[in-house]
C-alpha cells in the first residue's frame, strides 16, 4: 500500500509540480497586479457631467428606437465620445444602444467611432491601430461577451494603455495599461491557464482547470501522507537527521513539504473551488437574478418624470450627474445618478414625482420591505444595519478579482428558508447587493479564505497579509521546483534505463 502511494505521489509529482510552481509564482504576481479591468471609478471620472440642454430624446421614443419586443433589464443614460446615450441591456440577449439625442439605434460601430470614444476618455492622447477582435489575452471575461467584437485601441500616453472599446455600444469598457500588460503573462495569464483559451481547446478549458486542481490537491495531500511516513518523530536516521534524505534537493523536498505542506494543499484545493466543481456550491436555491426577475420587471410606465427633468433637479441640489438609471427599486421608478467621485443620489420619477427632489438613501425600513419581497414565503429572523466591514462583507483592492471599495452602511436580512439566505441591501443605490446561502457561504471559506486569506485581521492589517501570502507562496513555490528537478531526474533515469533496455534486446536478437 506504501509503495503504490509513493509511486502515484511520484509521477503525479512529475506531471504536475512545474503547473504548481506556475500557480504559486503567478498568484503573487496577482496580489499586486490584476487581471486587466476598467473599475467603476475609471469610468466614471472619464465621463462629461451629463447636461440637460443637451439631451434627451424621451423614454418611449428610445425604446422604440432599440425595435425589441421584450422590456429591458435596465436602461442608462451615459456618455460615448462626449454624446449622450442610451444604453439598455437585455441580460443574455445582450445590449443595445441608442443616441440619446436624435433617439436613432446605433446598429454599427465604426473604428472611426471607437478611435472618437477613445480619445473623449483619454483626451489629448493620440489613439491609432484601430483593431477589431472577438477576444485576445486581455478580454477572456464573460463580462465582455454582450461587447463584442471589441475594437482595440493603442494610447499614446506613458503607460502605454490599450483601451477596449463595445462593438455594440461604442463605450470604453476595458483598459490594459502596459504594466498589467507586461506583469499579467505571467500573472492572472497563466494562473488561470489562459494560454488554452480561444484556440481549439477552449471548450475543454473548465474540465482541464477542474481535473488539473484535482490532481493537484491529490499529489499534495499524498505528499504530507509520505513526508510524515518518511519522518522519524524518535529516533534519527545515521546521518543525524531525523529525515533519511542526504541529497540537497530530495531533502529539501521532504523538509519544506513538511512544514509547508498543509498549505499548499489548501492553496490548490481552494483554487479548485473556486471553479465549483461538479457544482458541489450550488444549493438548489433560485439564484438573485431569478427573484429579482419576478419582483421587479422593469417597465417604462413607472418614469413619468424626463430625463432632463431630473437632471435639472440633480443640477439644482448641486448634483453633476454622470451617468443616471432609469431603475425600479420595490416595484417604483427611480432615476439613480452617480457622479465622477461614484458617489450617488435618487430621485423619484413616478406619477406623483411633480415636486420630488433628490436623496441620498433609502430608510432602512425601505430596504427591509424591498428585501422581504423577494422571499414572500420566509420571515426574516435577523435585520442588521452594517456600518463597518465584516467576515461576509468586507472590501479589497480595486485590481482584485471582484475587488473595489463597497457601500457602507448595508443592511443585511437573514431568513428561514431552507437554504438559511442572507441579502446584502444597499439604501444608497436601492439595489441588492448579493444573496448568500449555506452554500455560498462555504465558498467564501473554502476558496476565498484559503486561496486568498480574506480575512479582516490581515486585511486591515497590511503588510502582515503580504508577509502571510508571500511566504507560504514561497515556500509552495520551493516545494514545486524541487519536485519539478526531481521528476526531472527520474524521467532522464528512466530514459537511460529504456535505451540501455533497447540495445540488449536488440543485441539479443
């Protein structure tokens, strides 16, 4: 039983330890260096103040204009190369874009429009090299597929940034300065086994990350198995040691997986669950968008207020909207705007909006009727008001993967159901946060403490985080390079046996 064990940790080994040392070096190029992303804050300080004289064509004539048969999800009003527009979104079916001033579809966007977007969002950089791609290194994101084909664009500004600009809508939705760019091949790239994306295996890249982190875990669970056989807890072997290795890299190998071991362990493991295999996170339970779906149907009859109505009335508490929401909070129309700092403001826009001014939040109670609703058979058993950050809800940096400052204060609502969900409102936008269940909440253990230690006393305690993560990715790292040595040496034994095999039996003949 020994002996097979050591075997399988063997070879497992010299298939996987050059992917694990990948993993571990990579994933501390992450902390400091993320997958390239445009943050809600970048693309709102780009943005012009929204102004009323300028715009805007009226609601029903720009849903008429976007010619769909179904209500939208959402409808915005932004900016696109210093012009008002209409954006709406349709979930799945994608986007559609309308000029919020003549309310005419935009059914193309040209490079010449991506080239005017570009340089309304960097003025006074030159762009050029206008290339339209479905998706490269920097756009895998499922976040881009209502955007695509997504025109590329070269700034000639000192990072060297590369701007991504909708096919659909004409916006900027991604930039990737030449930093990101550089650090992110053998960052976020690598570690997420990007290189097999795009190409004729793409459609097998979730089952190879899965069966890859499986094996991953195996080899490293095997091997504090053997390591702890291996080591003599009384006693010591001739040569002093209490480890029978003499040679450097083997005895390396077994010392650093001693002590490193169970970290490296759940550093895979926990990047296995990241994925959800098998969808063993999944509780059954109808995810947000579901409830939200049957709630709130976004429908044109709750804004009577204009557009330009509101602005004005945003511009006259000394709001500069940059962007406004047409959004139904609790089955009643609100216009949200937000400004370039990210900093919000509401404002009634239903039939009995004549004299309504802006706000900044909704009361809490608000929030508790909005969150109930979307559970009419459960009672809430537990109402929160969160005004600092806590295990569930916390914040991290902008370049993280789901990472950027979140709202404070929240309420949270616990309910009875089977599946003990919790909601995360925010009162400052009307919006539901996340849903979280027993199952979501295992993952936030399983992968986002043990892949990432996210956790407040380290958060809040910079730089003791880095020194934690650093140092047992280093030690994982050393542990997988001596490995990859290892297996190395094996397989060029092996090929010295199986020539020296060939020539006798060729010699027997």
């Amino acid at each position: 039983m020994k002996r097979t064990l050591y075997l399988v940790h063997r070879w497992l080994g010299i298939v996987l330890c050059l992917f694990m040392a990948m993993w571990f070096f990579s994933g501390v190029v992450m902390m400091y260096v993320g997958y390239p992303k445009l943050t809600p804050s970048e693309r709102l300080a780009a943005l012009p103040a929204l102004d009323a004289s300028r715009c805007c064509a009226a609601l029903p004539e720009i849903l008429a204009a976007a010619a769909r048969t179904e209500n939208p999800k959402g409808v915005r009003l932004t900016s696109v190369g210093g012009v008002p527009r209409a954006v709406l979104s349709y979930g799945r079916s994608g986007v559609v874009a309308v000029d919020a001033v003549s309310a005419r579809r935009i059914d193309a966007v040209s490079s010449a429009d991506a080239l005017a977007a570009s340089q309304a969002f960097m003025p006074g950089i030159h762009a050029s090299y206008p290339a339209l791609v479905t998706e490269d290194a920097w756009t895998h994101s499922k976040a881009m597929d209502p955007h695509r084909p997504l025109y590329r664009i070269q700034m000639a500004d000192p990072q060297a940034t590369v701007l991504y600009v909708s096919g659909q809508t004409g916006e900027v939705v991604r930039d990737a300065t030449g930093t990101e760019r550089v650090w992110n091949w053998v960052g976020a790239w690598i570690h997420w086994l990007y290189p097999l994306r795009g190409g004729m295996v793409d459609r097998y890249w979730t089952d190879i990350v899965i069966y890859t982190s499986i094996a991953a875990t195996v080899l490293a669970l095997l091997g504090l198995v053997v390591g702890v056989w291996r080591w003599r807890f009384s006693g010591r072997f001739r040569s002093g040691s209490h480890s029978p290795y003499r040679e450097p890299w083997m005895r390396w190998h077994h010392l650093l997986g001693l002590v490193f071991g169970v970290m490296t362990a759940a550093f895979i493991f926990s990047g296995l669950m990241s994925m959800n295999p098998f969808k063993v996170l999944d509780s059954g339970a109808p995810k947000l968008e579901q409830r939200m779906a049957t709630h709130d149907r976004w429908q044109a009859r709750h804004f009577v207020l204009s557009a330009p109505q509101a602005l004005n009335r945003f511009a006259a508490s000394g709001f500069a909207a940059r962007e406004l929401e047409w959004r139904m909070v609790d089955g009643v129309g609100y216009f949200l705007a937000l400004d370039g700092q990210g900093r919000s403001r509401l404002l009634a826009a239903g039939a009995t909006a004549d004299d309504a001014q802006p706000f900044e939040a909704f009361s809490m109670a608000q929030m508790q009727t909005l969150g109930s609703a979307l559970f009419p058979k459960n009672k809430v058993i537990e109402s929160t008001v969160l005004t600092a950050y806590d295990t569930y809800y916390y914040s991290r940096e902008p370049h993280t993967m789901g990472g950027g400052v979140k709202r404070l204060p929240v309420l949270r609502l616990k309910f009875d159901d089977a599946q003990a969900s919790w909601l995360h409102l925010d009162p400052s936008t009307g919006a539901v946060i996340s849903q979280l269940d027993s199952h979501s909440r295992a993952r936030r253990w399983l992968f986002a403490f043990l892949h990432s230690w996210d956790w407040l006393p380290l958060l809040e305690r910079r730089p003791l985080w880095d020194i934690w993560m650093v140092a047992f990715s280093v030690g994982g790292f050393i542990i997988s390079v001596t490995g990859t040595v290892l297996g190395w040496r094996r397989l060029q034994r092996k090929k010295s046996e199986w020539a020296a095999a060939g020539l006798r039996a060729r010699a027997s003949l």
